[in-house]
C-alpha cells in the first residue's frame, strides 16, 4: 500500500485516524493496540505479485521477527555484562543478520557463484519481503543498546509499535527506540489535535508533490536514457548523458524527500514526531556534509553500530580510512543485492576518506577552505556521479538482472558524458528517446528548487514537524515564507494538491520501496 496510492489516502488513513480518536478515552495501550493492528494491515496488504494470491508467511515473519528480538532483548537486559548476556547478544544479531542476508542476498551470492564457476546453487526465487533491511536495522540497534544498558522495560505492544508503525515501515527513517518508545508512552499524544492534524495534511500535501509532480516527471528522461544505455542500441550523446545523470540526480532527490515528507506527515496526523531523514542534501558543501543530510537516520545507525564498533578513528590514520571503507561499502549493499550498489558505495567510502585527507592537509599547512559555491558545486557533481552505477543497479536487480547489464549502462553513461562517443547535443528526430525541451526544462526546475528553496522542515518550522531540526538549523527570526494555518496557507496546500491531481495517472513506487 503505496503513500501516494488512493487506497491509503481515500480510505486506509482516514480509517485510522477516526477509530484513532474514537478511543481516545481507552486505556492507553488499546490506543496503541489499535495503531499496531493497522500498522499490520498496511503490512499485510502487500502481496509480491498481483497474479499470486494472499499469503500470511511475510506478515508472520514480521511478528516472528518482533517478538523474537524483544524477548532476546528482555534477556540481554538482565544479564548485561556477563557471558550469558553477550551469548544472547551475538546469537540475536546473527540471526537478525542471516534472515536479512538470506532474503537480500542469497540470490545475488547464487548469480555471482554461477558467474564466476558455472554452476550456481539453483535457488529458488526468493522474494524480498517488505521493509525487511529497515526493520532489521532497527532491532539490532535496540539489541546493541540492550547490552549497553540503554534500553528500560518497554511494553510489548509498545515495542512491536516501535518496529511496526506504518509511516516507517516500509523506507524509513530507521528510528530509535528511545526516539519512539516515550511518545508512545505519553498520554499527550492520545487522540487528534487540530494542529498535529493540519500539519500531518501539509507535509503530506509537500510529499505528493515532489513524488507525483516532480519526481515522477523526471523519471520520464532518466528512464528512458537509462535505459537505453543497458539495451546498446546506440551509444548515447553527450546531451542525452548528461541529461539523464542530472534527471535521475533530481529524481531520486525528490523521491526519497517526498516519500520522508510524507511518512514524517502521516506520524504527525497521531502526535508522533519521526526523527529527520532528510535536510537539503544538495546544499552540502562537502561529502561529509552530505551524509548529515542524506538518509540521515542510515548515516546514524552505519555510524553508531558499524563504523564505531569497527573501531572508527580511534586507531590510527590507515585504519580510520579502512573503516570507512568498509562501513560505506556495507552501506552501498544495503541499497540493493547488486555490485554497482557496493560500487556506489565504494565511491562515497572513497570521497569520504579524499574530503577528511583534505581536511587534515588544510589544517596540517594552513590552507584556506574552498569558497562555498565551489564546494558546493564540486560536492554535487561527485555525488551525482556515484548516483549513476547505482541508478543502472535496477539492471542488476531480479531474476533476469545481470551484474554485465549493470555495468554496461555504467560505462555507456559514463564514457557519453565525457565525450567519447562524439561532442553532440542531441541527436536527430529519427532515433530521439527524450525531446530536448521535456528533458531540460525540469532539469532546470529542480536544480532552482533544490539550491534555491527551503526544504519542508525550513518551510514548517514554526511547528517542528520532525525530531532533530534545531541543531541543523537553528531557531531564528520568523520569515513570511513559513506556513501557518490560516486561510491564505490552506489554499496554498489545496493548490498543492490539485496539481497532484492533475498528475496522479499511474501508480509508482518509491525508488527506496524495493531496500
């Protein structure tokens, strides 16, 4: 059940939220209780192919997997700091971690076998079950903090909220327990309040937009010319390259800031604030810069739980790149089971370890920074390149996916934007994928928007719609340009939404919906 799906904004949002503020007045976990039966609903409605019928194994595996690491949980808290507690410790992030990489990357381990030997394990097709790599994450966390003694005796029905809530589920952010576990405790955020309810409907309306009106338009020329590099019909042009590079850079921004907009809207409708997943990534004036803003909630967890248990930089110069590395590589496979997502990875382990070596020769020699507009600029060009392996990683992914298909495209976007292929624009009307005036134009709309513009968060922050926005971007003055609710902003979110309509003939999926 997709955010931007009739079934979810017509009928299975409204449904909730009435029965929601219906039982205000009942004990609090009932409450609570009614939003985890709505929250496995959600879950539950997915089905991996519309030809196959019903199947209750993934809705079980969810419940299995919640119950499971909460009562691992409850015995790593009372043997904290003794052989028996590490025991169950190890044991319950391994089995976390074999069920994820059974499902994730069993297929992709049975593919490069077969490449490499000839003969492969001939694996069934395994179906990657929803929201997997997200739930997973955070209940390894919640069993690491277990062991560090900073988790306490939460409910049940508490914690299978905490893993279970369907604004997050499927794509994010990765919240923490301690994050999540006292708003659900706290008998303020029991039933509706106007406000909650107004602000939910903006960031929803924001999160429409940027999917069906901008994100979706752009997939109209990434797609294509993506796709036309995989197939090797023809090599691309230069202008076509670089066209599809900046469209699918737009695309997976506005995508990825849509779908958080609109999980941080539909937690706010029930007085629930979700931590920031995304602060105007392509402002970053470094890649450091970046990952505090990109997936931030992935960026806190690869830190917190891999790149610090790795030993972070606490041992040496050599070993703190390494551990970079490493973490950015899992983390680029964490994306998707394919070699180009570890490729996308690797590129940003590398870019990392460049920018904190620019950094210590800077304060090593006294050399004066780069000015803003050129960081900025070089940030976004080394970032939107690594976004080309992993767009063509689609070509990697499935049963019929290749690792060479992959690459292919890789390399043809690659060698056309450099110019390889010849120094031409566009070519001619016989063999065109993409007009030149539908490509463009929304190229350079996004790029004014995403440079130029507050971010949703900027734009309602006399409301704090999410945790964890004051330290990025502390409290000023109030400009005119911040929503309120008032009558002039209402029909500002009712013109929002007529533009969706206008836009909203085809369902599609989120890009982060398939990790």
């Amino acid at each position: 059940m997709l955010f931007n799906s009739y079934i979810y904004l017509l009928i299975f949002l409204p449904v909730v939220l009435v029965g929601y503020q219906a039982l205000r007045r009942a004990p609090l976990r009932v409450g609570l209780g009614w939003l985890v039966l709505a929250s496995l609903v959600y879950f539950g409605w997915w089905k991996p192919s519309p030809d196959e019928p019903w199947t209750p194994r993934y809705l079980a595996l969810i419940l299995g997997s919640c119950v499971a690491n909460y009562f691992v949980g409850r015995l790593i808290s009372g043997r904290r700091g003794r052989p028996a507690g590490r025991a169950a410790l190890a044991t319950g992030v391994t089995a976390n971690l074999l069920l994820l990489g059974y499902f994730k990357y069993a297929g992709l381990f049975d593919k490069t076998l077969a490449a490499l030997t000839g003969n492969g394990l001939d694996l069934p097709d395994i179906v990657l079950p929803l929201g997997i790599s997200f739930f997973t994450f955070q209940q390894v966390a919640y069993l690491v903090d277990a062991w560090r003694g900073e988790t306490e005796e939460y409910h049940f029905i508490d914690y299978l909220l905490f893993v279970t809530f369907f604004p997050q589920l499927i794509a994010g952010p990765i919240v923490h327990h301690g994050e999540m576990l006292p708003q659900f405790s706290e008998k303020k955020s029991r039933g509706i309040r106007s406000l909650d309810l107004s602000v939910g409907i903006t960031c929803l309306a924001l999160g429409l937009f940027k999917k069906v009106v901008l994100a979706d338009y752009l997939a109209r020329t990434a797609t294509p010319i993506f796709g036309l590099a995989a197939a090797g019909d023809r090599p691309l042009t230069m202008g076509e390259a670089w066209a599809g590079m900046l469209a699918y850079t737009l695309q997976i921004y506005f995508d990825f800031s849509g779908y958080s907009d609109m999980a941080i809207g539909s937690a706010r409708l029930f007085g629930i604030r979700l931590p920031l997943n995304f602060h105007s990534p392509y402002k970053a004036a470094s890649v450091i810069d970046f990952w505090r803003r990109w997936h931030m909630t992935l960026s806190r967890f690869l830190r917190d739980y891999l790149y610090i248990s790795l030993g972070g930089n606490r041992k040496g110069t050599a070993r703190r790149y390494l551990n970079l590395m490493a973490t950015m590589l899992l983390g680029g496979l964490w994306h998707g089971a394919g070699w180009t997502f570890a490729m996308w990875g690797a590129l940003h382990g590398f870019y990392l370890c460049v920018n904190h070596f620019w950094h210590h020769l800077r304060k090593h020699l006294d050399f004066p920074a780069l000015p803003l507009p050129a960081s900025g600029v070089l940030t976004f060009f080394a970032v939107a390149l690594a976004w080309i392996p992993f767009r063509a990683g689609n070509f990697e992914l499935g049963p019929e996916g290749s690792t060479t298909a992959a690459l292919a495209a890789t390399k043809s976007v690659l060698a056309s934007m450099f110019g390889l292929h010849g120094l031409s624009g566009w070519p001619g009307d016989s063999v065109i994928v993409v007009t030149k005036s539908r490509a463009l134009r929304p190229i350079v709309g996004g790029l004014v928007i995403v440079w130029l513009l507050p971010n949703t968060q900027q734009f309602l922050r006399r409301y704090r719609p999410a945790l964890g926005l004051k330290p990025l971007d502390p409290w000023g003055a109030r400009r005119w340009w911040q929503w309120r609710p008032s009558w002039p902003w209402l029909l500002f979110t009712l013109g929002l939404l007529y533009a969706v309509g206008r836009g909203f003939d085809q369902l599609s999926e989120f890009i982060y919906f398939q990790f």
